[in-house]
C-alpha cells in the first residue's frame, strides 16, 4: 500500500481486504507478490521520466560498485588471472565499473530536487558504502 499513488489509495484497501480472504498460504503469497508488482508499477507509471532517469542515476553506481565487488571476491577466491604479469580482463572490468559510475553520479546530482535534501543524502549514502566496499575489498585482498 505504501508503493502505490495517493490516487489509488483505494486499491491498496482493497487489495488489503482481499487477502483476507485467501484460504492458502501460496496463494495469499502470489496475490500479495502481485499486489506489489501492481504497486511498484503504478508509482513507475506517474513518475515523470526527469524523475526516472534520477532514479536510473541513483541506482546504476551502487550496482555497478557491488558488481565490482563480486569482481575482486571472484579474484580473491578462485585465483583468477592472479599469476598475470600485467593487468589481466578482471582488472580493466572493474576499473570499467568504477570509472563508468561518474556520469550516472552527475546525471543523478544534475536531476536531483535540492529543495529536499534527505532524498539526495541517502542514495549518495548508499553509494558511497558500496564503492568503499569495492574499493576497501581490492586494497584487503591486496590485489
């Protein structure tokens, strides 16, 4: 209920209601999953795209840092391309990954509503502890 727009308050009460009334556990598991899916879609629907591409902005550096991440963990455990005397593919990849976040980064700060400030701090936040992860993971495992 809290995914969906002020204007379709009305679906969340009854989606709400509904799911009192289904008997299974599986069941009542598909119809809220659903409901979820219908929320999340809703609120998708009415964002201007402004506001989706801030989101794209917001989301892209942190997966791109975790997918770093899983680079240097992948390295770190299996040996990978380690007797190298040179930078081998897994290198250039998550130097790709790393570098790569800097326009999402601006095209985040650039859209962004600097009137609230909460909303900004906490994406920025996010990012800031996955590219350390990524980061911090290379600088431990000495790679």
């Amino acid at each position: 209920m809290r995914t969906l727009p002020r204007a379709r308050a009305s679906w969340g009460e009854a989606m709400e209601r509904e799911i009192r009334h289904i008997e299974s556990d599986a069941a009542a598991l598909r119809w809220a999953m659903g409901c979820v899916f219908a929320g999340y879609r809703e609120r998708i629907g009415i964002m201007t795209l402004y506001q989706k591409i801030n989101r794209v902005g917001a989301v892209a550096p942190t997966v791109m840092s975790l997918l770093a991440l899983s680079i240097v963990l992948v390295v770190a455990t299996t040996g990978w391309e380690r007797q190298l005397k040179d930078e081998g593919a897994a290198a250039h990849i998550f130097q790709l990954l790393i570098v790569g976040q800097l326009p999402f980064i601006a095209i985040f700060l650039a859209t962004a509503n600097w009137k609230r400030l909460t909303q900004i701090a906490k994406p920025i936040a996010v990012q800031v502890c996955a590219l350390v992860l990524a980061l911090g993971s290379v600088a431990f495992s000495r790679l």
